[in-house]
C-alpha cells in the first residue's frame, strides 16, 4: 500500500483526510526530527481541530499517510524513528 507524504501541501492533505475519513491512518511529525512520531486516525480530533485563521498543516508538520497501519509502522522503523500511538484515537 503506497504512503502518500504531505509537506507545505495543505489542499492536497486535507483533500486525502477528506477521502480517506474514519478509516485512514496519518503519521504527524517535525520535518527533521526522529522522535516524537504520532500515529492517528484519519478522525482524529488532533488532526482536524487547530485553532487560528491563518492554520498551516503541512508546514512544520509532515504527514504520511496511508489506508492502513502496517506500512506506515514499516516506514517509521525504517528511518529509525520513534513511534508514538495518539492516546485519544488509539489507546491502549
């Protein structure tokens, strides 16, 4: 399943959160950095409710998103990089 990667692409984010809303899963993370990762759900509150007129979604946060969890997870390891599950969309 292909990963479709948003940077300082908003119209086209939002059009895929649009698609792909419940079921869809998005990795939120700095552009550099490898800890810190967050993994939600596409209807996540975390992803949908910023506050301000002038919101930027994929500027100082990418998004890597896909249909399921598992790539994304495979993508993390890859880079190395620390996973954190959303406590409010996926709790343990």
């Amino acid at each position: 399943m292909p990963i479709a990667h948003f940077q300082d692409d908003d119209d086209a984010y939002l059009r895929w959160m649009d698609a792909h809303e419940p079921d869809g899963w998005v990795i939120n993370r700095e552009r550099t950095a490898t800890t810190g990762w967050r993994l939600h759900r596409a209807a996540c509150w975390h992803l949908r409710h910023q506050v301000g007129a002038n919101v930027r979604w994929t500027h100082h946060y990418v998004k890597d998103c896909a249909t399921a969890e598992a790539p994304l997870v495979a993508f993390a390891r890859q880079r190395g990089a620390e996973l954190v599950r959303c406590p409010r969309c996926l709790p343990d």
